[in-house]
C-alpha cells in the first residue's frame, strides 16, 4: 500500500485535490527511487548516496571541499566522510591536499572512478527516461512547466511556513 492508499483509505475524493496531488507525486518519486536504489545495487553494487557523490564530482572535476560536498549533499560531513572513505578504498575517489590550507583535502574522482560514473551515469539517465516513458514528449514539457510553477511558489516569500510544520 503506497502513501496515497494509507492517508486516503477509501474516500480520497473527501480530501483537496491539491492534497491528493502532492501525495501522488511523493509517490510517484519514492517508487522510481526505490527502482534507482535497487537498480544502483544490482547492477554496480553501489548505493545511491555513493552515486550522488560521485555526480556532484563529476560536475567539479577540480575536485571539492568536504565542507562543499557535504553543503551540495545537504548531508552531514560525518555521512560525506563515511562515503567518501569507501569510495577511496575502491579506488573510485582521491583525497588531495589544498595547497593553501595544510588541513583541508579537495576530493576527486580517480580515472577509474571517472569511467564507473560515466556508465552508471548513463544507465541512470535510461531508467529515469524509462519511467516516464509513459509521457509523450508534449506531456513532459507540460508536467515540467506546471511543477517550475509549484517549485517558484514554494521558494517565494509569500509562503514563509512552506516546510515549517
């Protein structure tokens, strides 16, 4: 039973629609990353935290500060460290020191590292196309549209208790 189908029971048509719609996309996300998490393991035997390090590396190539992973991540340093540690130890990430602070190491992905990303990458991008290959290329542009919509209202200043609850 999905989020919508625990809150709603039977009666959904009691509730907003607004209400109903934001369940269905909270829905609808958590199942494609379930098939994301699953598909990561599977098939590179990774998780995708890993994955999501790995990308905001990818975007870097110079590298990044800890404190800029973990910002980017918006994850704890300690959880930023954990990953980061495995991935050295798989040789997929390289800490370097910052030539102007003795104490600070940029992070970096490896050749190796840089080739293992490239392809989950890639299959990344095909199951997320996968999943809203349901959408013709019209309804996407629409679907993408309206949410630019909801995400400019939920940033804008009129609504200061959006996520205070």
């Amino acid at each position: 039973m999905d989020k919508e189908a625990r809150l709603f029971g039977t009666t959904p048509a009691e509730h907003p629609e607004e209400l109903r719609l934001w369940l269905r996309m909270l829905t609808c996300a958590q199942l494609i990353e379930t098939q994301v998490r699953a598909r990561l393991r599977d098939q590179f035997d990774t998780t995708l935290p890993r994955f999501d390090l790995m990308a905001q590396l990818d975007r870097a190539p110079q590298g990044l500060k800890m404190n800029e992973l973990s910002r980017r991540m918006m994850v704890t340093g300690g959880n930023v460290t954990g990953i980061t540690d495995q991935l050295v130890a798989q040789g997929l990430v390289e800490r370097v020191a910052v030539p102007d602070d003795r104490r600070a190491h940029r992070v970096v992905l490896t050749t190796q590292g840089r080739a293992l990303f490239s392809e989950m990458a890639n299959q990344h991008e095909g199951w997320i196309v996968e999943a809203f290959s349901t959408l013709s290329t019209r309804e996407i542009a629409t679907l993408h549209r309206l949410l630019g919509m909801v995400k400019a209202n939920a940033h804008s200043d009129t609504h200061p208790s959006i996520g205070t609850v």
